[in-house]
C-alpha cells in the first residue's frame, strides 16, 4: 500500500530503514547503516566531545537516496537519542559543533543551576530526571559563549536533521521532553522554569514552536532530496514521528492493553510503564524516575540504566589489547558458565559514564565494594548480566510503586532483545514473563506513525501495536519458578539498592 523510510539514529550506529505496508504488515528492510562516532575538537581553552553532524546529515541523504531509488516514499521521519542540539544562527548556519552528551562540559553544572530553582520545584515543574547532560544543563554549561551569543535558533538532533531536509524548523514534543524546560502536563515549554532562570529569557528566545509526533512538517527540498517522492510524484513528505528514538521504541513495543512494562535496549535501557499522566511526586524524583512524552498524549515514565555501554566499551577495550575480534555469543556463554550473582555493580555509577577502558573502573567499583575482583573477561561479562538484570528488576518495581499498576509481562525491545541470556537472566530477575522483540522496534515505531501521519493507517496505539505485533517474530521466556533462584535474586537486589542508596 504504501512505503516509508525510517531515519534512526543511535549514539553508536545509524540507520536507514524503508518500511512497506502490506495487508495488515510492514515489512522493514534496512537500506543503509553507518557508524556514528563522537569526535574530541579543539575548542578555545579545551576540547569537546561532538556529534559530526553535516557528516550524519550526509548519511541520512545516502540512506534516503537509496531508498528513494527502489520505489516511491510516502513519508519520512527522523529519530535520535535525546538531548543534544544544535545552535543556528540568523542564516541557518550552525554556530558550534553539535556537542555529545558524553562531553564533560556539565560536570558539576546541575548544582550551580539548583541556586537558582530548587531542585524539587524542577521536578514538579518538568518531571525530568536530573541527569548531567540535559539539555537545560548543557545550555547552562556554555553560558557566556559566543556560539550561544551568536544562536537565533536551537534544534534538537533530530529536528535539525528534519530542518535540513525539508527547511521547517519545529520541535517535536517527545524529544523536547528530554530537555529539562518542558511541562509535561501542557506538554509545552515550562514558563515557570525559563522564568526561573537567569539564563531563561536567552534561552527561550532559541526555542521553536512545538509540534506533536504525527505532523506533517512539509516536503523534502528537492534541491536537497530530488530522487524522494511519493507514489503521485509529489516530493516526499517529511513527517514528525516519536523523534526521541524511546519514544519510537515504544510505539513500536508489540503489546496489546497496558498491563506491560518495557525495557528498550540499546547503549541505554530504558526501563519504565507508559502512562496517561505523569508522576511528578518527591518519592519519584528520589528514585531517580523521569516522565517523557510519548506518542498519542503519553508518558513513558522510565529510568535511564546503563549496561550495554558498559559491556560495549569492555569489549572495545578487549579488542585493543589483544587485537581480536570478540565474540559476543561465545563470551555470554562463557560468562553464564560462572557462578550467578556472585558480584553486583551498580552500572549508572558516575565513574562508568566516560568512554574508553573499562573492566579496571568495574574492578574499582568491586573493591571499593568488598567483593572479589573480576579477573576474566567470563566473569566481568557475568557481572554486568547481572547487575543489568537486577537494575531492571529494580526498575519495573519502583515504577509500578509509584504509579499504583501492576504489569503481567515485560517487553524488551532493541538490539538486547537478542541477547537469549539476558533475556532469560531478566524474566528470572523480574519474576515475569519476556517478550522480546522487535530487534528494530525503534524504527517500526518510527515507521508505524509515518504510515497514520500520511493517512495509510488510523486508530490509536493499539492498532498500530497490532500492526506492529503482526510484522514481527516474537520469543516468550518463562520465569523461573525454582525457590533458591528467586531466593537468589531476592537477596541480590538487596545488594544492588545498598549499593545505590544516597547516590
Ligand atoms: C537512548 C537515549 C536515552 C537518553 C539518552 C541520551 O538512546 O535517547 O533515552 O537519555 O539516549 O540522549
């Protein structure tokens, strides 16, 4: 019936994927992937970690090109991690490298910020979990720079690819909720918080007009895109879609009802319930939860946990120092060949935030800890499996806590959907059944509201999750249900939550 191409990037990879919709299913082809690395560049009295953003912008194109070149596209829509932006000046001429949310410049900013609204009332005000590179962070961080001096118009990631493409310069809800100036209630800018702020009129002035996931934002430019059109001839769409690659990701969680938790897995899993309404509670900002907008007036009220991070930079770390290629599959084998739960580390630990070598920071953590040290690549992988299934059991529990919900099943989504072990490990951790899949469940999300922005499907999320459900192979992993296993874990995720208190 129709196609739709998918733009989904991700802090390490991107991705083009063209979606067909066909008698009830879409059926996905990816077109193009690439690797999307930070760069460090020189900066006046430092160096930044930065996004090369005209190069991704370049890749997008290819991807786009491609895809255009194997039959007509009915719409197009962008999503990214969250975050990070752009600065533009009067002539749409960015003022600065695009910075990565893993560069340091924050360090320490949240703190200067709370002198000027009170922590609590941030939260009550944008439900946003305070994590360093939030937006309104790394716009406080550059305070007083001429890049931001110089800006007439910030756009997040995705809104500035989309920007780039089709000339319409809008932000797109989901990803605005990431920033740390959005009121999730409205879902539009938070006066209360830009007034707060002494920065706040220098900011707002960059902001753009809101748009929810499913608009139409106008036609690719053909100077830009001329091989993109649709079916008629027109030049193809450009569409909004959940442009915050979680929001995408949950679309595209194949769940009927709403009695299900999810976890999107990729560098990050993103663990949480979705809901009609935030929670905006103190015992909620305690724990560490955050309320982002979802598609269809949603909230995707969820925790940030690292792990495959964690387990990536290991990796990379292995491969330098051998100079061989790791084997993923075999080195989860091995490490489920080890003793369960025998060393906890809590992942979201602020000295596993930067990149490079990891297993010493890990070791440090278990020493700092008490616990015996992780001496081989077996062990160190069991123990970010571990820790990673226990934070995800923390998580689904402390938001069914706080929202009042219970939830019969969890659906991973995102490559660690294919990861059989961790899968297993967090059904048996979760005390619940796994869903896992879709692998790409980003862009089907992404691709599902591309398809009802152009009209080629109505109804709610739940129609669009039936669609989604029916383009997809699904596996189900039972919990255990053996006393000493669920002991086990039982005693373990003590462990974790006294490793995590006060943090
Ligand atoms: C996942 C993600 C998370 C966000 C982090 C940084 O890709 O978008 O949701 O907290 O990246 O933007």
């Amino acid at each position: 019936m129709g196609r739709y191409a998918a733009v989904d990037l991700g802090a390490g990879s991107g991705r083009v994927i063209v979606g067909e919709l066909t008698e009830g299913c879409l059926l996905t082809c990816e077109v193009h992937r690439f690797r999307n690395d930070p760069v460090p560049l020189p900066e006046a009295g430092g160096v930044r970690l930065c996004w090369k953003a005209t190069e991704l912008f370049a890749q997008v194109r290819a991807g786009l090109s491609k895809a255009a070149a194997q039959g007509p596209l009915e719409a197009i829509g962008i999503d990214t991690w969250g975050v990070d932006y752009g600065l533009l000046d009067v002539d749409g001429v960015l003022t600065a490298p695009v910075v990565s949310y893993r560069d340091r410049r924050t360090a320490g900013v949240p703190s200067r910020v709370f002198e000027q609204i009170d922590p609590a009332v941030l939260y009550a005000r944008t439900g946003t979990q305070v994590q360093e590179f939030n937006t309104v962070f790394q716009l406080l961080s550059s305070t007083g720079s001429r890049a931001l001096a110089r800006a007439d118009r910030l756009l997040l990631l995705p809104d500035l690819l989309a920007y780039w493409l089709s000339g319409v310069a809008r932000t797109e809800v989901t990803n605005a909720s990431t920033t740390g100036l959005l009121d999730p209630v409205g879902r539009q800018w938070s006066d209360e918080v830009l007034d707060a702020l002494d920065q706040g009129p220098a900011i707002r002035r960059l902001l753009t007009p809101l748009s929810e996931p499913g608009t139409v934002l106008g036609p690719v430019l053909p100077r830009i895109l001329p091989e993109a059109a649709t079916a008629s001839g027109a030049p193809t769409p450009v569409v909004t879609v959940g442009s915050h690659d979680t929001a995408s990701a949950v679309v595209g969680v194949p769940a009927g009802g709403d009695a299900f938790a999810f976890i999107s897995s990729g560098t990050w899993s993103l663990v949480g319930l979705e809901l009609s309404e935030p929670i905006l509670t103190e015992a909620s900002r305690a724990d560490n939860f955050t309320n982002e907008l979802g598609v269809d007036g949603t909230v995707r009220y969820l925790r940030n946990v690292s792990g495959m991070w964690t387990l990536n930079h290991c990796i990379a770390q292995w491969q330098d120092e051998t100079g061989q290629l790791q084997d993923l599959t075999a080195l989860l084998a091995e490490a489920f060949e080890e003793p369960p739960l025998a060393r906890i580390v809590d992942l979201n630990d602020d000295t596993l935030l930067d990149p490079g070598p990891m297993t010493e920071r890990i070791n440090a953590l278990l020493e700092f800890t008490g616990q015996p040290a992780a001496r081989t690549r077996a062990q160190v992988v069991r123990t970010i499996m571990d820790s990673l299934a226990l934070a995800y059991r923390a998580a689904v529990r402390a938001a069914c806590r706080h929202s009042g919900r219970t939830v019969d099943v969890v659906h991973v989504v995102g490559g660690g959907s294919r990861n059989i072990r961790l899968c297993r490990a967090t059904a048996d951790a979760t005390g619940l059944p796994v869903v896992a899949g879709p692998a790409e469940g980003t862009a089907l999300g992404n691709l599902l509201v591309c398809a009802r922005a152009v009209g080629d499907l109505s109804g709610g999320l739940d129609r669009l999750r039936a669609v989604g459900a029916a383009s997809c192979a699904l596996t189900r992993y039972e919990p255990t249900h053996c006393p000493e296993a669920l002991a086990a874990w039982r005693a373990a995720s003590q462990t974790l939550e006294s490793l995590t208190q006060g943090k």
